[in-house]
C-alpha cells in the first residue's frame, strides 16, 4: 500500500485498486441475539474476506531492489572512540540527541534525496511580528535544508506587508491569511489549531514533514536533514541544565497541561518543534485540546501552548532530539558544549 501525492490529492493504491474497500454486514446480529448458523458462517466468510485484504494490502515487491548510496569518503569508524564525549547523545528510549560533530550530511543528504520528499514550515507573523518575515525568510531560504524542497506556509494577518522575497528555485512560499487576536496569549495558543486544521485540509497531501518555527527567528548556521524523524523536540537552550523540579512545567493539576512532580525529562521549547506530518496532526490536535479544556475551566498553562506541548512530549516521546544548538538565545553566554549556533531569536523593535 503506497500514499501517492499528486497534484494536491492523496491516493491510495493497492494491487492496482484505488481507494480503500470495507465490508458492512446489515445482517449482524445484536449483542442481545443469539446468532444463527448461517449468520457465523456469513461473519466466517467476511472475517476471511477482510484477513485476505489486509494481506493483500502488506505485500510488497520483494524483487524491488533497494536504492544504492553513492560512494562517499568520510572518516573511519571506532566503535571505542565516540564522536563526542562531552554530551548526552542517546536517551533512555533510544532516541538520538542532534549536535554539532555527531553525523555526516553528506551521508543523510544522499538518503533523504533517495526519498523524494517534501518538508513544509509553518510560521505565523500576526501584528507587530510581520517586521521578522524578511529576516526569517531570508536566512530559512538560504540555511534550511538547503538544496531539498521546502514549502514555507507563512499565515498572517497584514498578507499586504509582506516584501518581496527571492526564494531558491526549490523553495516554495505560500501566504495564508488568518484573523488576528486582541492578546498575544490567545495568536500563541491559536497556533496548535490552525495547523491542526490545515494538516487536515491541505497539508498531508503536499508534504511528509512538516515543521513549526517561530516567525522572530535568524537562522546562523545550516540546518539540514540531520532534524528529519517522526516526531522531533528541540531542547530549550534556557533550562538545558535545570533540575526537573526547576523547569516550567505546568505544576498545577487542575490544567491539562500538569506534569506530576517527579516526572520530566528535558525541557521543549514551541519555538521549533516538528516531524512527520501524521504526527505533527496529532501533537497540534491533542495540544489544542487540552488549551481548550483548560479554558473552559478558567485556567491557563504557565507558560501557554508551550506547557501543552511538554507534556505531550513526556508522554509521547519524540524519536529524535535537537540539542540546544538549533534554538541559542543569543542573551545566554555560549557554553564550550555549543559549538555552533544554528538559529535564535531576534529582537524586536517596539517602533514598529
């Protein structure tokens, strides 16, 4: 079974069939009806009917060969001298932590590429934030995931503000207009759901990963496939260090968003966040929800979606793990662990 994208529209092919079969039997019995002989044997037919579909729909061609590397030189391997030994590289659920000396993109670059896939970023530039799009937009174009194809979903509520952006012949830009809020609280909070609801409606069919960043962002340095997995955290450069009891979770256990003390493993910062857009859909949509409960009982996360998102990436944990490098607060003195500072926020002007 293959999800095929083509011109905007998912199809589902398997052995030569489109779209997807199921079996309904009106003649069911209810749960207070003893079933008949020909009633088990009509339900041993569909039961046999469906096991013989979900087989059909596994087979794969075994005869397909497998897509070759090309030949790429790079330093031996020593399974006893590990690349870095100065940070945690590897969580106890076995999911990788991205820094600076830890992969080789030639190598990622050549197997992302056999793939043919598509990434998608999603920024926002509501009010007084429209004065980041060119800076943002610039350095993404130029550092992020250069040389792949990116489509860049830029929401705003000024689309008429926006200056002319070169994008890389790869790149594509596609602003959508959205309603502004009264509180910045409620723009941040409204995030999880627009995208949600877009991933639904529009995004699955036009990219494989897709990646949230904030619109008063610079990226330095490049960020490449090396961020690529299901479902992708980025470690606060803030409270890399802090104890679990001193980092912003949510506490309070009447919010949807509260972690139980004791319980915590990093700490996520919103300003960067991504994966699979599968699972992007479900961390937004469970995220949303869980703002809206809290609503409805008059209370808000400590620190807003943030707080929803950590607690959803304790409980789900994320396959791969961005190290504070691709989200540095240029306030914070730059530690000999941070050897290169891939993106960070910019400052905004209150004039504008």
């Amino acid at each position: 079974m293959g999800l095929t994208k083509l011109h905007g529209l998912a199809v589902l092919v398997t052995a030569g069939i489109t779209g997807a079969i199921w079996f309904h039997h009106p003649l069911s019995p209810s749960d207070d009806q003893e079933p008949t002989a020909s009633s088990e044997e009509e339900m041993l037919l569909m039961s046999t009917m469906n096991q013989s579909l979900c087989q059909l729909s596994r087979q794969t061609d075994l005869n397909e060969p497998s897509p070759m590397l090309p030949s790429i030189l790079y330093p031996q391997l020593i399974l006893t001298k590990p690349r870095r030994r100065d940070v945690l590289l590897l969580t106890p659920w076995l999911a990788p932590i991205v820094w600076e000396g830890t992969f080789n993109r030639d190598i990622l670059n050549a197997q992302y590429m056999q793939k043919n896939l598509v990434t998608g970023v999603v920024t926002f530039a509501v009010k007084r934030y429209v004065q980041f799009i060119e800076g943002f937009m610039s350095s993404a174009n130029t550092y992020f995931l250069a040389g792949h194809t990116v489509n860049f979903y830029l929401f705003t509520d000024n689309p008429e503000q926006i200056p002319h952006l070169q994008m890389a012949p790869e790149n594509h830009l596609f602003v959508i207009p959205v309603q502004n809020h009264s509180q910045w609280q409620d723009i941040s909070m409204s995030r999880m759901d627009i995208i949600s609801r877009y991933i639904h409606s529009q995004f699955q069919y036009e990219v494989d990963y897709l990646y949230s960043i904030d619109i008063n962002v610079r990226l330095f340095e490049h960020v490449g496939v090396e961020i690529i997995d299901t479902l992708v955290g980025t470690i606060s450069s803030c409270q890399y260090t802090a104890h679990r009891e001193r980092k912003s979770y949510e506490r309070r256990t009447e919010s949807q968003a509260a972690i139980p003390g004791g319980e915590g493993d990093f700490y996520y910062t919103a300003s960067f966040y991504g994966g699979s857009v599968s699972e992007v859909y479900k961390l937004t949509r469970d995220c949303f929800k869980g703002v809206m409960k809290d609503r409805e009982n008059g209370i808000e996360a400590r620190q807003h979606d943030e707080s929803h998102l950590n607690k959803y990436l304790l409980y789900h944990k994320p396959t791969r793990l961005l190290s504070p490098e691709y989200y540095w607060d240029e306030e914070l003195s730059q530690p000999r662990i941070i050897r290169v500072k891939r993106m960070g926020p910019m400052c905004k002007d209150s004039k504008k």
